[in-house]
C-alpha cells in the first residue's frame, strides 16, 4: 500500500471506529508502528484526529474545543451535537456548522481549502464523511434548523426509506452543495 492509500485508509477507519491504537493499525497494515506514526502526522496538523496514549482519536469525538464556540460558522444559530456538519480546513483549523444546510453552503465557500468533512447519521447517529453521505433535501419532518432543511444518511437505503416516510428527495454530496447553493441564492 501507497503512504497515500494508507492515510486514505486510516481516515475511513478512524471515521468508522472513532478510535484506534497505533499497535493495531501497525498490524491491520503490516507496516511498523514508525510509518503509522508518520501516516498519522498530517492528520494530527490537518486537525482531523489527536493523539491519545497509544493511540489516535477522531477529533470531533472528543467534544468542543476551547477556542471552539458553541453556534454556528456559518448562520450563527445556535449548535445541537445531533445535527453538526464539520469541516476540516487546512491550516489545522476547523469549522462548525449547525447542520447539513449550513455546512454544505460553508464547504462550498471554502473548497479549495477543505481537506475532510464529518457529519452524523440523522438516524444512527454514527460518524460519517460528509462526501460519502446522502443528502435528503426538503424533508417535512420538523428538526427546526434551517430550510431548506438537509439531512445526512450513512447508506442510500436508509436515505430512501426515510423519504418514502417524510418526503423530500435524495442527492449526492457534489449536487448537494451546487442545489443549496442555488436555492438561497433564489430566495
Ligand atoms: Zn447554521
Ligand atoms: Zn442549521
């Protein structure tokens, strides 16, 4: 495996397991524990995990940072942890987003500079990479955030059934961004 296929890998796993201990991933790679902590030194400065002992920690796992407030980036609304969209940015900063509306609109603003986003699974509530998410868009169930409202699935399957239940319609991240982007610009 490639030093880029293994980050690649390390960030799914650390999406899905929230955290892992060095020794193990040394293990699930077959590489030292030397090159897993070089694979893990520019998730550490892009912000995306932490280091914890023995091991690493997806970082939005461990709760608000101090320099973090509590309202959103982008609307400035108040944040529920049930809800948030974050974006990692280059530079070791992060962005907050108090849901799927305002973080598509906020990670299309800043792009170029993004290099993860996380959000959570409206009905699991699991971790998932925005990029791989599904996206109802104008759903009737009231989560009273913003309208259009967005909401973020882990499996198309899910996305569907919920739409057969609450209406509204299933889209990708990339039509995501460019459907919100456009429909505020409307109103
Ligand atoms: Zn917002
Ligand atoms: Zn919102």
């Amino acid at each position: 495996m490639l030093p880029l296929e293994r980050k690649q890998k390390i960030e799914e796993l650390i999406i899905e397991r929230k955290t892992i201990k060095i020794s193990q991933l040394s293990e699930e790679m077959g590489v030292s524990e030397m090159t897993i902590h070089r694979d893990i030194k520019p998730l550490i400065a892009e912000g995306m995990i932490t280091k914890t002992f023995g091991g690493i920690t997806l970082a939005a796992e461990q709760g608000k940072k101090s320099e973090e407030t509590d309202t959103c980036d982008f609307c400035a609304g108040e944040l529920t942890e049930r809800l948030i969209y974050r974006i990692f940015l280059k530079g070791n900063k992060t962005m907050t987003a108090c849901c799927a509306h305002c973080g598509v609109l906020k990670h299309r603003e800043l792009k170029s500079d993004v290099t993860q986003a996380i959000c959570r699974d409206f009905l699991l509530q699991t971790t998932i990479s925005a990029n791989q998410a599904w996206y109802v868009i104008d759903s009737s169930l009231p989560v009273g955030c913003c309208k259009p409202q967005v909401l973020t699935f882990e499996a198309e399957e899910y996305a569907n059934r919920f739409v057969t239940g609450f209406g509204g319609k299933v889209y990708r991240f990339e039509d995501t961004l460019d459907i919100i982007y456009e429909r505020m610009q409307q109103s």
